[in-house]
C-alpha cells in the first residue's frame, strides 16, 4: 500500500525553494512527485519520469512558461551548487548514495520538469495556468478540513490498578494551512474501547463499554511528505453503565506521519500516534495512555 511505503519519507525535511510564488509551489509538486515514487524503488530515469509525467502535468499546465523558465534556471543553479552531475558526484564521494541525496533528488525533478515542458503544449485546454499558482500537491494558504481514524492500544492505570484495554476513535477537523508549512486545527474526536475490568480481587468482570469525546486542538508542521502534530484539549468520558453522565479530564497527544499524493479531492496519509489522558475523579484519578494508528484523509476547501 502506497500510505504505509510514503512513511519512509520521515526523514524528508523541507528543501530550500525559489523565491517567486509560482515558481516555489510548482517545485515543491514536483518535489513530491519523485520522492513519494521513489519510495517504491528508483529505476531507469526515462522510465520512471513517464511513469509519474500525468501526475507532474496536472501542475506543470497551470503554470505559464515564463514561471517554468524561471524554476528551470533556478533548478540549474541549485545543480551546480549540489555538484552536477550526479553520477560524477557519487563516483568522488565515495559510491554512496547517501552522499548525494539531495543532488539525486533534483536531478530527478529536472529530468521531469524537462519531460513536461516537453509535452506541455499539449495541455488540456481547461487547464489554464494560475497567477498564483497555489500547487496541487501542497496545502499552504488553504481551509482544509481533515478527517480519519483508527485503533487503538490502551493502558490504564487507576491508583495502584493498572490494565490494558482496545478500542478505536474517529476525528474530524477544521483547521487553516499556513505558508511554510504549520497548520492549526480544531475539532471533534469520538473513540470507543472495550474492558474486562478487575475488581477489588483482581478478577476479571464483566465487558464494559465506554466512549470518549475530545476537542482538541492540533498543530500541524508539514515537511516534504512526513508531517508531525501535537494536540491538546477537552476529555470527556462515559460509559454504558449511563451515557449520560460525563467524567472530566485532559487529553494530550503527539503523532507522526506522512501524506501521500492527491487522488481527486483528498489527499490520503497514515500516522502513528500516542496520547495521555486523564480523567479527574473524586477518588483515584484515571491516567490513560493510547497508542495506534490512524488513516487520514485532507481535503483542501
């Protein structure tokens, strides 16, 4: 699955841009294009390069040629600087290509910018290009509303009690993308879990089911394709003995992911995430700490 491949891009930071607007935002499509293709192997350049060319069209044919001249200099620039060519680089720097990664990664964006210029006047005629364009495969200066979820591993400790316990939640946010990559989101999360509780003897009771409702508030920070958030906010609990009586708390929680590349509306990402939750009591207070996994989907507004 392209999601769970697109994690490797942890360690994908941010790159430096051209300055003008346009130019930046076509580069950083670009930019995505070959490092989340990269994630499945890396052949034959001409191969490759054809293989993503649609994808790399969709933003290549909203941009005038004036802008793609000027990505194209700075590209050039940006290879002299990194020590072009490539395979020359690698052979000095002792056959490693961790030496040469960032070079390898703009010889691949030049080799496709090339290929789409190549073809660009051939671009559908409603693909019109934008002043500004914005990007296809970015979100900066967009409402964006995000949504998602997953299961979850979850230890609870309650005095000198401690148990483990499953469960699940699923989130919906609304939050503002800002330029340079910080993203700030608010919202609803609604979870579940399941428990065999231990009584006062340590023996295992009946099922119990509960449910949480949080309202965090997320900050985003967004490199090339990995993404990392932390969260704070509102904890309310319950569970079926009555739904309607809720126990207070605090929720707070740290994830890492990676976005995948638009597909129509929505852009597709997976994350790996753990929180601590407590819920204040008037006796012991609850100390909670969840661990899993979550899909997720952006959708730029």
């Amino acid at each position: 699955m392209r999601i769970a491949v697109v994690l490797a891009l942890a360690a994908c930071s941010r790159t430096q841009t051209p300055n003008d607007p346009s130019a930046s935002a076509l580069f950083r499509d670009l930019e995505r294009e070959v490092t989340v293709s990269a994630t499945t192997g890396w052949g034959v350049d001409r191969i490759e390069v054809e293989n993503i060319l649609k994808g790399a069209l969709d933003s290549v044919c909203r941009v005038d040629p004036l802008t793609r001249r000027m990505l194209r200099d700075w590209i050039d620039s940006e290879l002299q600087r990194l020590g072009a060519p490539v395979e020359t680089a690698y052979n000095a720097r002792g056959r490693k290509l961790s030496k040469v990664d960032d070079l390898l990664v703009m010889t691949r964006i030049s080799k496709l910018l090339a290929r789409a210029e190549e073809v660009a006047n051939e671009c559908p005629f409603w693909l019109e290009p934008q002043d500004p364009f914005h990007g296809r495969q970015i979100s900066d200066g967009r409402w964006q509303v995000s949504f998602g979820g997953g299961g979850k591993g979850i230890i609870v400790q309650q005095g000198k009690r401690q148990d483990v316990n499953a469960g699940g939640a699923g989130r919906l946010l609304l939050g503002r993308v800002f330029t340079g990559g910080d993203a700030l989101y608010a919202g609803m999360e609604l979870g579940a879990s399941a428990a065999f509780p231990k009584d006062d003897t340590g023996e295992r009771t009946a099922l119990v089911i509960g449910a949480d409702v949080v309202a965090p508030l997320v900050y985003r920070r967004t490199l090339t394709n990995a993404y990392f958030e932390f969260e704070a906010g509102w904890l309310g609990h319950t569970t079926e003995t009555d739904w309607g009586e809720f126990d207070h708390g605090m929720h707070l929680g740290f994830a890492f992911g990676a976005r995948a590349l638009r597909t129509r509306f929505v852009f597709p990402g997976a994350a790996l995430g753990i929180s601590y939750e407590r819920i204040f009591l008037d006796g012991d207070d609850v100390r909670t700490i969840k661990v899993g996994a979550r899909v997720a989907f952006d959708l730029d507004l």
